[in-house]
C-alpha cells in the first residue's frame, strides 16, 4: 500500500502519525508517517480487520491510534480488547472486534 495510498480506515493512521509528531518534538513527522504507514500494511495484509464492518472496522483502527503511541502498546491493546467484550458501546460485533484488536497484536508483534 503506497503512503499516498491509504484508505479508510488506515487512513486515521497518517492523522495520528502527524498528531503525534506535532505533539511531540523529538519525533520526526516522515518517521511516524512511515512507521504508521507500515502498521496500516501489516493490518491490511494480515487480514487484522477482515470479517469487520466498516463501523467496526474504523473502531478498532481508532482503537489502534490510541494505543499505538503508549508506553507499553501491547498492553493498551490488550486491554483494549478485553474492554471491548465488557462494555462494546456502539459496536455491531464486540467479539470480533475484540478478536481483531489479538490479531493485531500479533501482527504486530506487541
């Protein structure tokens, strides 16, 4: 997927990257843009979000946009996840989303 290329939902991933480089002086914009843009491929390609409506879909990415810049991110999606089966919000299919949110840890090897 090229950095000009990112659709819907990765595409929350190139907000956040921005976001956080003008949050955070010491990070490089190009840097982040890069490493987000290489998250949004791994979901993409590992099939993180497959099966997921668009609602859904667009969730966990935005889940992933929180938890991605924490301290410990592996933990925030874990988490993350396991809060999903107990309080699921708006979500049209908490399982799996809360499924995806594994896998994406996974992918990404959190």
């Amino acid at each position: 997927m090229p950095l000009s290329a990112v659709r819907p939902p990765f595409d929350q991933f190139m907000a956040t990257a921005e976001a956080v480089a003008r949050a955070r002086p010491e990070v490089d914009l190009e840097m982040a843009r890069e490493v987000f843009h290489e998250a949004a491929t791994l979901l993409d390609n590992g099939l993180a979000l497959d099966g997921l409506d668009e609602h859904d879909a667009s969730a966990v990415v935005a889940g992933l946009c929180i938890d991605l810049v924490t301290e410990d991110p592996g933990a925030a999606v874990r988490a993350r996840s396991e809060a999903t089966l107990k309080n699921p919000g708006d979500l049209h299919d908490p399982e799996a989303v809360s499924r995806s949110y594994l896998i994406a840890r996974s992918i990404m090897q959190l």
